[in-house]
C-alpha cells in the first residue's frame, strides 16, 4: 500500500471531462453529462474546478460554485484505486482557497446520510451538520445531510486549511492553474 504520493493539480478544462466522466461512472449512480461539464467551465468566473494527477492520471476532480455570498461544493470524487491518498483533501483545500477570492463567508453541500466517509473528509474542514433534505437522492430517494461550513474568511479557516495540508504525505504541484 502507497503512502506518500505526488499529486499534480489542475484548473479543470474541457479535455478534461472524458477522465473526470469516466471517475463519476464508478463512484456515482447517477453521474453528469458531458453537457453539464461544458456548462459549468462556461460560467468560469462563478466557478471553480481543479482535477488531481497521480502517476500520470487524473485520479480526482473537485468543483464548487459561487451563488450569491456562498460556495456550493458540487462534486468531489476520487477514483477507487487512487482513495485514501489525501487526493480529496489536496482538492478540497484547492477548491476552499479559490472561492476565498470570491465574497463569499461560507460553503455548503448535500452528501448522502449513509456517505460516512465523505461526511468525514468534510468535517475536517470545518462543516458542520445543519439540516436534512428528504429523499433529495431520486436513485434511492436517500436524504442528504446539508452541511455547512462558516467564517471561511477569518483567520482561523486559512489556519485549518495550512494545517489540514501540511498533515498531507507525499507533495502537491500546480500543473497550468
Ligand atoms: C469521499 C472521497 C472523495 C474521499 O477521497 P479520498 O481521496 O479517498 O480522501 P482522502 O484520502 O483525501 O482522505 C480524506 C478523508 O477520507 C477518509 N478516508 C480516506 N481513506 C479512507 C478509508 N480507506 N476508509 C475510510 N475513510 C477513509 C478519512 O477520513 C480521510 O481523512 P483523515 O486522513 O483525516 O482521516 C472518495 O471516497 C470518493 O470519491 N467517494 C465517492 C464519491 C463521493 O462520495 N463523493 C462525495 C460526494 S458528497
């Protein structure tokens, strides 16, 4: 089992979607089309999306939208055999650093109830359980859990994210940002 790994991060762009689709087909019921992709690097300057290289291979994406004064992560995901190597916390710290840019004081998401893992991962941000939206997942008509996360432009959030980063293993680079 790997425990160090060196990961590459990247502004997501459209030649990027073929790999990002083919990760959501494995780890998602119901993924999104091409077309929403392209959609959603249209709207670049109310969005922010970076994909992850691990040997050679985008292993993981993150994005996150800007609406009105807060950021709602849309999606992160990493493929199965590259889980476990701090991918989503390198995108997560990416993705929270680049809607700080924007004025926004907090960050949102909806993760399915029984997404332990993910529910985790976020946790270590600084999210925090706020409500439950019923049978929000049509698949299964799961809830989601909303979870928010506040103040991300006091000190303290920069703080969490050096932290967060610095207890990565292995090292992170910028390919074209
Ligand atoms: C959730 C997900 C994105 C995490 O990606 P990852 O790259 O494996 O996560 P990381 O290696 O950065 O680890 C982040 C946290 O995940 C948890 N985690 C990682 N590997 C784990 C494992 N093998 N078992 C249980 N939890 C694990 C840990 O809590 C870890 O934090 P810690 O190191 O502080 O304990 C990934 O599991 C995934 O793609 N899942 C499917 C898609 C999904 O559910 N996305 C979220 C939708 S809301």
């Amino acid at each position: 089992m790997m425990t160090a790994s060196h990961i590459v991060l990247e502004a997501m762009k459209k030649r990027h979607v073929r790999a990002v689709r083919s990760i959501d087909k494995q780890v998602y019921s119901q993924p999104w089309s091409t077309s929403i992709y392209h959609e959603e690097l249209r709207r670049r300057d109310k969005r922010v999306y970076y994909v992850a290289y691990h040997e050679g291979q985008i292993a993981g994406y993150g994005g996150a939208m800007i609406v009105h004064d807060e950021g709602h992560i849309t999606s992160i995901a990493v493929h199965p055999e590259a889980q476990g190597l701090g991918i989503a916390k390198r995108l997560l710290v990416a993705v929270h650093r680049s809607c700080l840019d924007h004025p926004i004081n907090a960050m949102t998401l909806e993760v399915r109830v029984s997404n332990e893992r993910a529910q985790h991962l976020y946790r270590r941000f600084g999210y925090v359980p706020a409500g439950i939206r019923a049978g929000y997942y049509r698949d299964n008509n799961e809830d989601a859990l909303i979870m928010w996360c506040n103040d991300i432009q006091k000190p303290a959030h920069a703080a969490l994210l050096d932290d967060i980063e610095t207890s990565i293993s292995g090292s992170t680079d910028w390919g074209q940002k």
